[in-house]
C-alpha cells in the first residue's frame, strides 16, 4: 500500500510575532503607566505601614486597578 504524500508545508512568514494581531506591543507610553502604577503601589503599601489610612487605599486601587492595566491594554 503506498504511503500518502505529505503536505506541503507553508512557506515561512517575514512578520515577527510581534506584528501579529492581538500581541503585546509595550511603547514608551505602557511604560510610563506602568512604572506610574508601580510608584503608586510602593507610596500606597509606605503610607500604609506610616498608618496614613486615608490616602494609601486610594493609591493602591489607582495603581492596581486603573495604572497597570491601563499600562498593558494601551
């Protein structure tokens, strides 16, 4: 019984994984907000061993809820 041909392979793209849709591209933008969100959540956590309790919970949900995923969805 003769064996079935094999496929014929596709032919190697020139794009980078980073070109396709739907990848992560970080800019200097995404850096920024997400070094921004860092601070916020090193200043939130020192504030709140300093027993600052009004303004380090703030900090905190902006860094962990709005500046890093702003900083990886733009």
């Amino acid at each position: 019984m003769p064996r079935p041909a094999p496929a014929p392979s596709r032919a190697p793209t020139t794009s980078s994984p980073a070109d396709a849709e739907g990848s992560l591209r970080f800019t200097p933008k995404n850096l920024a907000l997400l070094g921004a969100g860092l601070v916020a959540i090193i200043v939130g956590y020192m504030l709140l061993g300093a027993a600052e309790h009004t303004i380090a919970p703030l900090l905190l949900v902006l860094g962990y809820a709005v500046l890093i995923p702003l900083g990886i969805i733009l």
